[in-house]
C-alpha cells in the first residue's frame, strides 16, 4: 500500500491485511465497499489525529459505528472508515440522574448497563445497532410512546470537528449544532465520541406483547391494515408496537405484531383485544424484566443480510382502496426473494407531545412509519430485488410522506426535504458553519461548499463471490420468534 500511515492511531486494518475482508463489511452485505484504510479508534485522540490525517491528505471518510446503516453510508470505497466500535465507556450518575456513553455503545450494551441499576433506556429493537447513529437520527424503538424518541432524551454530544477539535453541544453551548444533531447529525457534522442521556424513571418489568397470524390471505392482511390504523388512534402511550403483513418462503402470506407495554399483562391483554380477536391469531403477553423483554425482541436479528427497502411516514388513515393498494405491493415477492414485508412503526404518545422544531427530526405529528423491504441470499438477485422496490415506491410514496433518514433510501429524488422537511433549509445553514469544508460526506449527507462525494458502491455478481446460502429459516427474516415455539402462548 502507497501510503503513509504516519498520524494515525488507534488500530489500523488495510487492504493488504488478513482481516480485511470481513472488516470492510456492513450489515447489509448487498451493499459492498472497499476502504483504503478502515481506522478502529480507541478514544477521542484517535478520532481527532483520524480526522486530521484525512484533512491532510484529502481523503474522504465515513464514520461507523454499529455499522447498520442501510444504504452503507457509514462505508465507503477508497475512503478512510473511522471506526469507533471499540470506544464502549458507560458511566451512570443516578442522582444526578445522567448516563454518559461513548460514541460505539450498541443497544445491548446500553440495556445491560443501565438495566443492571434497574433503569430501562429508549433504543432500538436490533442489538447491535450503534446508540450513537440511531439516536441522532431520531431514534425510533419499542419504548418511544412511552419515553420518546432516542433523541429526546439525549442531553448533551460531544464530537471531533473537521478541524480535529472537540466541541461539546447542548442547549447552552452550540444549541444549534445540538438542534440539529437530535435528528440530522448522523455522519453530518463530526464524529461523536460521547452522548449524555437523561434517565428515564426506573421499571422493573414491562409486558412483551406477540402476535402471530399464520396461513393467511390478502383479505385478512387487508383487515389487520385497517384494525392496526384503528387501533393507533386511541393507543395508550405507555404501549408500543411493530406491526407487519409479509409474503416468505416458509410462511407466505402472514402477519405479526411485536410491542413493549410498561404495565401489566392483564391490561395489556385488555388493550390488544382488536388485535387478538382477529382470526389465527397465537399471542403471548409476558410480564418480565426490561432486559428479558428487549433481548427477546433483539434475539433473532441475523448478524448480517442482503436487502432493499424503502421508509415513508403515514399521516392520515388509508381507505379500503388504498389499504387494498399496499397489500398487493407484497403479493407477490420478486425472483430470489426469501421475505417481502410491509412494517409499521407506531408513532404518537411522547413522540408527538414534543413541538416540531425542538428538534431537527420533522415527523413528530406521523401516525407511524411505514418500510418495504425484501431480504434475498443469492446476489445474482439482486438487481431483481432492488428494481422491485424501485416499482413500488412510488405507489408507496403516492399517499405516504417524506422518509426516515435512519431507514434510508438511495433513490429518493429529494433526499433533503424528504428525511428533514422544513429544516433542510436551516440544517445546511449549520453545516455550513459546523463543517464548512465539508469534511464529513456520504452520499446523502448534507454538503457545504467542498470536495465531490464518491458514489455508494453496490454488490454485483463480478466484484464479489457467492456467499454460501443457508436453507430458509423464516424466523431469521422475519426478526422475531414465532409465538408458536415458546411456552405462554394464548388461544
């Protein structure tokens, strides 16, 4: 390699090492990258001699963290990767009642940490997501009616500017770098090297809610569409869910429904009565610990897939028409296709109480999100699979509105205002002034006046070899257990 590496610290993976391969990777392996030099940092001195390196010798870089992001934009070919895995410090201050954490905490992590202490924490559902990137874009999870979005909690950032200083932000120092930073700061404005979050009230057990429709057809799909947008508009806070009508190999035509309730098993029976009075439904409701109830939910997230998928925000209620419209949108899976899935993210209670412009995150009065996605194995379907999702999202779009910038889409033709709305205008007014050479880029990222942006690079037959495809295992696509195989199942 015919470069030098003086400057750098922390520990460095290269194209010539061993490792290589599988450290260039992301969790979405459809999506292929070739860093020159992929940076593990080990603190906020290695980030800011990473970022100073790069300045110096005009590479770009990409900051990752859990590595999750969909469209592989925390990766990137011919640049330097500053990878902050390795930096997991948590720290609790009860009576202050503060957590303090390093810019590569997962969400395991996290729950194990302050659970521990019996707190729970507003993240996410996949376990291995890092806390840093979900929670500056906004943060959605099974406990955000009831606690609010990740970001909502958040109270102070530090990060490593294009200059590699570090800089605090909060609602005193750099209130609008903070602003903008609790819904658009992921990869935007610096690498974050630690976030301060308020504590949430301790609990000691929540309800695990599971739902699972087996062996059915478009029209009950098209009824369990109409019952979820009922069910939601009336929803107690304290209950979150995940609702979902998909197509596999295994199941084929089925649905689902996973929440988190901070109560009771007998009420949360009582309020997801429109749910379990639908036909074939096998349900669970389990009173357990915060911790138990969130390793459950992240236990069959795979460590790796190959997939597209398109996000959207819902607004209104759909009539028959268009509910009859989105089911067909999975009615038929593309070539190679082992999962097609319409979800839902529920939205409102502490989400909505907040006022739009609090924070960058434009959202605040959608009923829930809403994400197509299909998952193949084989990358000879790729194209196939992708060009589905290019067909489909207009009809998507059509009584959707804008994205959600933590479910991101390649293709969206206005990709600011679709993720920031309104604030996109205000957002490239503080890029400009926190990172005016435009040192963090990534395809869809905000852009001050600076270097071109390298395009995303993408899995073809030709630039990689086959992985060895495993027999179908729908629990694996699906992401959760079936109600079915465990003990408590109700019906």
């Amino acid at each position: 390699m015919d470069i030098c590496l003086w400057g750098l610290g922390g520990r460095i993976v290269v194209p010539e090492d061993p490792g290589y391969n599988e450290a260039r990777q992301g969790y979405n392996r459809a999506i292929q990258h070739y860093p020159l030099i992929i940076n593990y940092c080990r603190n906020k001195e290695d980030v800011a001699k990473a970022v100073n390196w790069a300045r110096r010798y005009r590479i770009p870089l990409r900051i990752r963290s859990g590595g999750h992001n969909y469209e592989g934009y925390s990766n990137g070919s011919g640049t330097l990767v500053v990878d902050i895995s390795e930096m997991h410090g948590l720290s609790l201050d009860e009576e202050g009642g503060f957590l303090t954490l390093e810019g590569g905490v997962t969400n395991r992590q996290v729950y194990e940490f302050v659970s521990a202490r019996g707190y729970p924490f507003a993240g996410g559902t996949c376990p291995t997501v890092g806390v840093s990137g979900y929670a500056t874009g906004g943060g959605w999870g099974l406990s955000c009616r009831y606690l609010g979005l990740g970001c909502d909690s958040l109270e102070e950032i530090e990060l490593v500017n294009g200059e590699g200083r570090l800089i605090k932000a909060n609602r005193r120092r750099n209130p609008e770098l903070f602003w903008a930073c609790r819904g658009a700061g992921g990869g935007n404005f610096g690498v974050i090297v630690s976030m301060v979050f308020r504590l949430p009230p301790k609990t000691d057990n929540v309800t695990l809610i599971e739902i699972d429709y087996l062996q059915a057809t478009t029209e009950r799909q098209e009824i369990f569409l109409a019952t979820w947008q009922q069910w939601l508009k009336e929803a107690d806070p304290r209950i979150t869910l995940i609702s979902r009508i998909y197509n596999s190999a295994n199941d084929g035509l089925a649905m689902l429904v996973r929440g988190i309730f901070y109560g009771e098993a007998d009420e949360a029976k009582v309020l997801m009565e429109p749910f379990t009075g639908l036909e074939g439904a096998e349900y669970s409701f389990q009173y357990l610990p915060f911790l138990e109830a969130v390793t459950i939910i992240g236990s069959n997230y795979p460590d790796s897939e190959k997939f597209q998928s398109v996000s959207r925000f819902v607004l209104r209620n759909f009539n028959g028409e268009e509910i009859a419209e989105l089911v067909k949108l999975i009615g038929q899976r593309p070539p190679g296709s082992l999962f097609a899935g319409l979800s839902m993210y529920a939205l409102g209670g502490k989400v909505r109480e907040m006022g739009r412009d609090q924070t960058a995150f434009f959202y605040r009065q959608a009923d829930y999100i809403i994400w197509l996605e299909t998952i193949w194995e084989e990358n000879r379907f790729a194209v196939a699979n992708r060009s589905w999702i290019n067909r489909r999202f207009p009809a998507l779009a059509s009584v959707t509105t804008g994205s959600y910038v933590n479910f991101p889409y390649s293709r969206l033709p206005n990709y600011l205002e679709e993720y920031y709305g309104n604030h996109a205008a205000l957002l490239k007014e503080i890029k400009k002034k926190y990172d005016p050479c435009n040192i963090f880029t990534f395809p869809q990222g905000l852009k001050s006046r600076g270097r071109k942006q390298s395009k995303p690079a993408v899995l073809t037959d030709l630039e990689a070899e086959e992985t060895k495809a495993q027999p179908a295992d729908d629990r694996t696509y699906r992401r959760f257990r079936y109600v079915k195989d465990h003990a408590g199942a109700g019906r």
